[in-house]
C-alpha cells in the first residue's frame, strides 16, 4: 500500500506509507500533521499486487487545528 496527502494544487505534501505490505482488512493510520496548516487536503491511497496498481482512492482530508 502506498499513501500519500497532497495540497489543493496537487503537489504531494507527504507519503506517509511507501509500498508497504499489509494484510486484507482495515487499518488505522496516524502521522504528525502538526507541520501542516489548517485546510483541504486530499489523500491517495494505492494498492498493488506485483508491482502493478490494482486499486486507487483519493479522498479529501479537512485538517482542523
């Protein structure tokens, strides 16, 4: 799995998993955001299987502080 957030522009702000292998299921992932500032973010979240992408989410992230 792979997990990045990026800015309302599109540029990635932080990877936060880098093609790290995980069971099937749900998980819960935490990272310091106290280097971002308030807004709207997005989050990518890509699952591969043999190096070749299989699925691809990207969702909104609002960050309050």
């Amino acid at each position: 799995a792979t997990l990045k957030i990026f800015d309302v522009l599109g540029k990635e702000i932080v990877t936060i998993l880098h093609k790290t292998e995980m069971e099937i299921g749900e998980h819960e992932i935490s990272f310091d955001a106290s280097g971002l500032q308030s807004g709207l973010y997005f989050y990518r979240l890509e699952m591969e299987k043999n190096g070749v992408v299989i699925s691809s989410q990207t969702k909104k992230l609002v960050l309050l502080k």
